[in-house]
C-alpha cells in the first residue's frame, strides 16, 4: 500500500516516527506506574484519590505555564536541533525517574511527572509543526496519520505495561530499564533526522522579524493567542477549537472506561483493556482510511458529519448497555465476549473511535498549512494550551455531573449533546472558513 511503502519506508521519516513514538509511550509508562503504586502501594485508599489527582494535576500544568514559549523557541531556533536538546534532557528524567521509584520517594515522583510535563510542553509544539519541514506536501496527510494514530496506540501500550510490570516482583527495576532505554531510543533517533541548516541553529530572520520575536519573547503566553484568535476568519483558531473538542469527547470517554465497565457491564479489567485497546485500533483505522480517501488533499467538509456519526454510535452503546442485566459477579473477558447485547458496547466505541480518526487528521493537516511556516510551532502550542483546557473542562463537567447524581450513561448522554451542537456549529463555519497552504 502506497501509505506504508511511500513514507514509513523512508529513513528521516522513520526517525521522526521513533522520537515521537517512544516518546508518548514513556511518557504512560511513568504516569500509569505511577498511578498504580499510589493505589496499591504507596496510600491508603482515603489519600489515593487525592494523590492521583494531584499527579495529573502537575502533569498538565506545564502545559499551560509552557507551551507558548516553547512554541516561540521551535519558530526562532532550527527545531530538529531543539528535538535533540528536549530529548537528551528526557534522558536524564528517566534516569531521575529511576531513582524515584526504586527509592519509593513520593515527592520524587510528582517532581519527575512535572518534569515530564515540561519536557512535552516543549516537544509538543515541535511534533506536528516540523511535519512540513521534514515531508513533502502531498505526504503530509500521510505523515499526520502516522503520527495520530501511533499516538493512541503509544498512549495504550505505555498504560497498559505501565501499569501491569510495576506491580509485579522486580518489575520497578524493569520498568526503570525500559524507560531508560526507551528514552536513549528516542535521542538517538532525533540525531538521525539532519538539521535544517547544519551550519547554525537559529533561523535567519528579517530585523523587522526579528522585532517582533523579541516582543513575543516578553509576552509570548498573551501572543499566541492574540495572534491565533484575531485571524479567526482565516480559519485556524476554528482548527484548533474543533480538535480540542475532540480531546474533550476523548479525555472524557478514556478515563471512564474502567467505571464504564465495571458498573454498567459487570465485566473486569480485561475488557477495560480491550476497550482501550479497540480504541486506539480504531482511531489509528480512521486515519488511515481519511488518508486513503483524500489522497494527501486536505478537506473539512467532513467534520460535522463525522460528529454526527460518532454521536450515534455513541448513543447506541448508552443504549446497550442499559439494557444488559445486572450480573453478581464480573465477567470474564471471555463471557463479556459471548454476552449479547452487551459486548455490541465495544462495536460501538471501535466505530466511534474510527470516526474520531477520521476526523482529526484533516483538522490537523490543515493547521499546518494554514499557517506561516515562522507562526507554525507557535500555533500548535496554542493547541496544546487548549487540548488541555478542554481535557480539564471534561473532568470538571464529570464531577458535577456526578456530584449531582448523574450516573455514567447520564453523562455520555450530555455528551452525546455536546456533539450535536458542536456539529451544527462546525457546519456553519465551512462557509466562514478560507484554507490556505503555505
């Protein structure tokens, strides 16, 4: 197939892969370890909770605090030379991280994942906006699958092994290992993929350029988004709006799949784990199928539909699943897969998840064209910024939800209407919406 033998086959490329690649996978490996030793091991079930929330709390923190000005540095220096920095640096957070778990030190811990939020809020901004520095045009689309569809297969692996090798005899030291190994992966491969200009690492800039990086420099946090925001007609504060809603529908579906489960489908954590695992699948399927379909070129016109669908197929699963009767003993993986109607649930949430892989590719793609290659980075940190406020706005608006005794299927039900609206609301802006590529 020309989507593997044309990219995926090509050495840069390749290395590009590996860096991101193993970097969402360390990243879950430490969080979800770190997760399990704070429920099983380290507090008393009356602090985990807390403690839990905290460490995703100074996860994403430096989301917020630093993506702008890591957005600013990817535009003002060569990004593959920051790339190497970034992951040399993680380097020596893995070998911190070591240390933290084999000592058991808590405060340890959540100063690592702090660290590991930072060294995202840096790298992030360069993932997506070296992509049309590094791939020619008509392969961007490619590219983009690639890189969003391994993510959440990344994003499963690291949970899953995270979360499994901790918890077992010698497993810390394993997972210190793999973790370490992992890292010096990363910056290896970051040292195959070749600068943009050997000979210096800062970008040539015009005085007048110049000026204007260095008043962002002072207020690079404020810029961004002023920047983004007032060419709204241009279409990219649209972009960044409508992927960030799908980080809420994700953030929002992922971290209750384990309650969804348990309490409304009376099966254990294997078919957590499956559900996980037929998401990622799905959502790497979706991508690959967008590619296929558009063959490179970049249209929106889907996106409302493709809401559309995966509110349905999330209906269906909320219907579902309030009609399987209630069990008095969890269900295998294997019963949970011979229960009907109950396992049409895991359908439902693989269609979804290829209908949300369809629809984030393009949305993408299309950030990176319509912005100047010197605002790129600055541009995607913006996103970064504002996946995490729409993750956090997702675990808030569950908590009131639940704090006003919604159950879980009240829940997706509210989001089943936030697609609606959100999908009336991106069907009046492709008629507002003019997509360039620069």
């Amino acid at each position: 197939m020309s989507f593997s033998r044309n990219l995926i086959s090509q050495s840069k490329f390749q290395a590009l892969f590996i860096v991101q690649f193993f970097g969402a996978f360390n990243d879950n490996l430490f969080k979800n370890a770190l997760v399990m030793l704070i429920t099983y091991r380290i507090m008393v079930d009356s602090d985990a909770g807390l403690a839990i929330t905290l460490a995703a709390g100074l996860f994403i923190l430096p989301f917020f605090l630093f993506s702008p000005y890591g957005g600013y540095l990817a535009d003002r220096w060569d990004k593959v030379w920051l790339m190497r920095k970034i992951k040399l640096a993680e380097v020596l957070i893995m070998l911190m991280a070591s240390l933290a778990l084999v000592s058991g030190e808590m405060g340890l811990m959540l100063m690592v994942l702090f660290l590991l939020g930072l060294q995202s809020a840096f790298f992030g901004p360069i993932k997506y906006s070296i992509l049309p520095e590094q791939v020619p045009l008509n392969q961007l689309m490619q590219a983009n699958a690639w890189f969003s569809g391994s993510t959440f297969v990344a994003i499963l692996i690291g949970t899953v092994i995270g979360g499994l090798v901790v918890l077992m005899d010698g497993g810390i030291f394993w997972l210190s290992g793999l973790m370490l190994g992992l890292a010096l992966l990363g910056y290896m491969a970051s040292r195959m993929i070749p600068l943009a200009n050997a000979s210096q690492q800062k970008i040539e800039t015009t005085p007048e350029k110049d000026a204007e990086n260095n008043a962002d420099n002072n207020q690079a946090w404020w810029t961004i988004f002023k920047n983004t925001f007032q060419h709204f007609a241009d279409g990219r504060g649209y972009i960044v709006v409508a992927i960030s809603f799908l980080w809420f529908i994700g953030a929002s579906l992922l971290s209750q799949f384990p309650m969804w489960v348990k309490d409304f489908l009376y099966a254990d954590e294997q078919v957590a784990v499956l559900f996980m695992a037929l998401f990622a699948l799905g959502f790497a399927l979706g991508a690959w199928l967008i590619n296929q379909h558009l063959k490179g070129r970049t249209q929106l016109r889907y996106q409302p539909f493709l809401l559309l669908l995966m509110a349905v197929a999330l209906v269906d699963a909320i219907w579902v699943t309030s009609q399987v009767p209630q069990q008095s003993q969890l269900l295998s993986l294997t019963d949970y897969l011979s229960q009907w109607p109950g396992n049409r649930v895991m359908f439902d949430l693989l269609l979804l998840a290829l209908f949300a892989g369809a629809y984030a590719v393009p949305l993408y793609t299309q950030l990176q064209r319509q912005v100047v290659s010197r605002q790129r980075a600055q541009a995607f940190a913006l996103n970064n910024v504002m996946n995490a406020l729409f993750m956090v706005a997702s675990a808030l608006l569950i908590m009131l939800g639940y704090s006003l005794n919604f159950n879980w299927l009240e829940v997706a039900a509210g989001l089943v209407f936030a697609m609606l609206i959100m999908a009336i609301i991106e069907w009046r802006w492709r008629n507002n919406i003019t997509l360039f590529d620069h």
